[in-house]
C-alpha cells in the first residue's frame, strides 16, 4: 500500500479552507467616510449594469434578488439587539446613498437660468 503524503489534506480539510472568510474590510475609510458606495461600485453585478450607462428593468430585478438573498441568509443569525442597529445602520445607509445622489444632481444643474 502506498502511504499519503504528508501534505495531502484531506476532501473535509479542504472544504474547511475554502471557506475562510476573507481578510475583513472596514465600513469606514481612514477619515471616517462610509465606504460602502466605494465597495459596491466595485461589485461585478454594479459594473456589468453601469457598463452601457442605464440599468434596466431587468439588472434591476436580478440586484433585488441578490439583496432578498442575502437578507434571508443574515437577519436570521441577528439576535434582536443586533437585528435593531443593523436595521438602523440600513436605513440611514440607505438615506445617506439618496441624499448624496440627490446632492450630485443638484450640483450638477446649471447656476443660471436660461434666458432665451
């Protein structure tokens, strides 16, 4: 019989290192700026509907389905201390987002008034 390697790991050792979390990343930039609109500009799904400049019905759809997702996998781990400041730290991430896109289209319009 041939003997195993000594670093032959095996199928569940494997398994197990698949799954590292990986090196967590801060919400928070060096200056206390959220950085969150920087991760998801970076997320496949964000570039691949931004590629052709308008979001679609569709990529739309598919982000939702990613979000009702991901929320059914977490909020059941949440116990309900944590459950009320993630849900906290939601919404106002989430107002914050439509307030500065609200900001960025106000600051683009022009100055004046056009007088024809």
């Amino acid at each position: 019989m041939a003997k195993k390697k000594a670093d032959e790991k095996k199928p569940a050792e494997k398994k197990a290192e698949a799954k590292k979390p990986a090196k967590r990343v801060s919400w928070l930039g060096d200056d206390d700026v959220p950085r969150i609109d920087e991760m998801a500009r970076k997320l496949d799904s964000f570039l691949t509907a931004m590629a052709d400049g308008r979001v679609t019905t569709q990529e739309l759809q598919d982000q939702e389905k990613r979000l009702v997702k991901l929320i059914k996998e977490v909020e059941p781990k949440l116990d309900d201390e944590l459950h009320d400041k993630v849900t906290q730290l939601l919404c106002e991430l989430t107002a914050y987002d439509l307030m500065q896109t609200l900001h960025s289209i106000q600051e683009a319009q022009p100055r004046t008034k056009f007088r024809g």
